[in-house]
C-alpha cells in the first residue's frame, strides 16, 4: 500500500537571498563534535535543546550548555556577513547537518526569522529554528583565575576513569586538590563499599592551593574533546565554575559546574 503523492509533506522553500554564510565543514565539524555533549537533553527548556550560534565581525561563536556544564566554540570567518542576529538550531538538525554534508568541504549556512538550511550544490537541508532566548552564558565566564593547573591530558584522563570506579553510587564525584610546591595533582574518590582511590600526577599549579569536587561525567567529556597533549585548568575556588582549556589557549573553552557538598 501506498500514500498519494500530494500527502507527502510540503518542503519548505527558503530565500536564496536571505542572509548566509558559506562554512568551512572541517572546522564546522570539530566544533560541533566539541559542543554536542553539553547540549541538553531535557525539552522542557527548549532553547538549551539546540546549538547556539552568534555571529560577530569576523568570528562564528558556537555554544552549549545544560546548566551544569557550558562548552563555547569560536571559529574565524575569512568572509564578511551582515548577520547580526543570534540563533538556536535544534540539536537533531545539527546531527543531519554532520552526517548528510560529511563529505563535504564547504557548506552555505542560510537564514530566516525562524528558518535555517545547509545547502551543497546537490543537497538542501531545511529546519526550524528554536524560539526563545538563550541565557546569557558569558555571565558565568570567569574574568580571573586564582588556580591555574596544567598538566598532560591523557594520563589526567586515565586518573579520571580509575577515580569513577570509587566515587559515590549516584553522585559521580570525584576530588581534585593541588600539591603547588611539589607540583602535583591529587585525584581521589572513595566509597564506603568499595574503598578509596587516590592518583598523584605531576602538574604545574599557579596561584593559590585549591580542592575542588567535580562530576567525573563532565571531567572526561571535557578532556576527549581536548585535542592537545597538555591541559589547562582554571579554578577560582571549591564553589566556582572549572574552566578547561586547550594548553595553545585555543578557541575551545569547556565549563564545569562544581559538586557543592
């Protein structure tokens, strides 16, 4: 059995003419790839169901967030655009957008008050934009760093997953403390039924000691999206958001809420 042809679904039409922006993917790709885990899950506040993107002279801003971690992206624009406005697009959209343009290498971002399409020369993908406002993230973007940690990514990964396996049924937390005149990291967990675990790594640490209680969860999304061998990480106290970092300072920076006790 088949559906007659005129009860297919309309495809949307969007103006060539609108305002757009041709994309690198490549870049476009390693940005998504960096944002996706923190965008929320939870439709009850739709506008954090989706990727944020602000335009500015010369830049492309890329975010996400689902209150208790904030990941921002910023890609250069070679090519002048007159969008000014701020957008959310769904999350499933962005996902079509990185399987179906792939292969590609450049893509032309176009759009409406509240239509966005991906177009190549052969393939148009056309979604409704998210409405609402999206928070003003920026707010919660430290200004300053009393604690500065750096030190290499993959063993401070690992140190992380042997943690997880000690932390609190439910809870996830897992214990970072600086040891600044030995140079070291301290990353604990423990558990009434299992035991405790405690890895010392060498770090290099600037400003004040600092303890500071994190999701191991949101430690590691963060760290896999890192792509350098080191790893910075800002602390302004056991209360305030960490702010993970590449060791270039690169357009990647990764917040995480702490775990108040």
């Amino acid at each position: 059995k088949t559906t007659p042809a005129d009860e297919f679904p309309v495809i949307p039409k969007i103006n060539e003419k609108s305002q757009f922006i041709d994309v690198p993917m490549e870049i476009f790709r390693r940005a998504v790839r960096a944002i996706l885990p923190t965008i929320s899950l939870n439709e009850s506040r739709p506008e954090l169901a989706g990727l944020y993107l602000q335009f500015t002279d010369g830049s492309m801003v890329l975010a996400g967030t689902d209150s208790y971690r904030l990941a921002e992206y910023t890609i250069p624009l070679t090519q002048k655009t007159n969008l000014q406005r701020n957008y959310i697009i769904p999350l499933r959209s962005v996902q079509e957008v990185l399987r179906i343009f792939e292969r590609e290498t450049t893509v032309r971002f176009i759009f409406t008050d509240n239509q966005f399409a991906c177009l190549s020369e052969q393939t148009e993908l056309v979604s409704r934009l998210i409405e609402g406002t999206y928070p003003d993230y920026r707010q919660i973007i430290p200004t300053e760093e009393k604690t500065t940690i750096s030190l290499n990514r993959n063993e401070f990964a690992q140190a992380v997953k042997t943690a997880s396996l000690f932390c609190k049924s439910g809870v996830n937390d897992i214990e970072l403390s600086t040891k600044k005149e030995e140079k070291l990291l301290i990353i604990a967990a423990a558990n009434n039924q299992v035991g405790e675990n405690i890895t010392t790594l060498p770090a290099t640490c600037t400003g004040d000691e600092a303890t500071i209680i994190f999701n191991y969860r949101y430690v590691l999304d963060a760290l896999s999206v890192i792509e350098t061998e080191d790893v910075l990480l800002s602390l302004n106290g056991p209360e305030s958001t960490g702010v993970f970092r590449a060791s270039d300072n690169s357009t990647l920076l990764h917040l995480v809420m702490p775990i108040r006790q």
